[in-house]
C-alpha cells in the first residue's frame, strides 16, 4: 500500500546501520529489527520495511525512475543509476483507514535525512 525508493549516489552516508539507528530512534513504540538486507518497523498487525536491492536490473529500473523525475540533471540521473543500488521502503499490509500513513512518512523523513539520497515516488516519479 505505501512505497517509496530512496536513489542513492556513491557519496552517500547512508547505510542499513545508520537507517535501522535512526528508525530505532524515530519509532520508540514500535518494534525495529534488522537481518540482511533490511529494516522492518513493526507495531501490531501493520509494518513497513527498508530494503536495500542492488544489481544490474536494479540499474535498469533505477534509470527508468530517474528518466522521468522533472528537473533531475542528466548528470545527476547517472549518478544515482551508477551506483547499482537503490533502498526501497514498502508496506504491503492494508490500512484502509490510513492508520499508519504518518509511519509511512516518518520512514520517507528517515530516507531523506541522509546526504547522497533522493527518496521518490516510484509510481509516479517525482521526489518526495
């Protein structure tokens, strides 16, 4: 139901550590817990997780999402496509009374508190 990428420069600061830290600080009710590859912030029946995906089709899609975000710089599309890595924040559990809508906003201001990475909107390009 909620998603958001973060594109990410090779002069990021952002690492799975750091954001699981700061979710961890942004989110004391709920539950924070880290394996591999990803962050999951957790309070009942509802959560949301960071994942960090990397390789050549994330490349691909990764270039796709760049091409069509208005005001982005050529430069800076290669940039964030460069790399090979991308982090996505998504959440897959209903909340048709949106319940959950400002946690999903407080992991998009934790996506966008690092220096190196452009946190969008990947159905409809554009930053958030």
């Amino acid at each position: 139901m909620y998603r958001a990428c973060g594109l990410i420069k090779s002069d990021t600061d952002f690492t799975l550590d750091e954001a699981f830290a700061r979710l961890k600080a942004k989110f004391p009710g709920h539950t924070v817990t880290r394996a591999a590859d990803r962050v999951v912030v957790a309070q009942g029946n509802w959560s949301i997780m960071m994942t960090v995906l990397s390789g050549p089709d994330v490349r691909d899609e990764t270039q796709g999402i760049a091409d069509k975000i208005a005001g982005l710089e050529q430069a800076e599309t290669e940039a964030y496509v460069a790399t090979g890595r991308r982090v996505e924040a998504s959440s897959d559990d209903p909340d048709p009374f949106m319940e959950h809508f400002n946690d999903y906003l407080l992991v998009v201001e934790v996506l966008k508190s690092f220096r190196g990475l452009l946190a969008v909107d990947p159905k409809e390009p554009g930053v958030l």
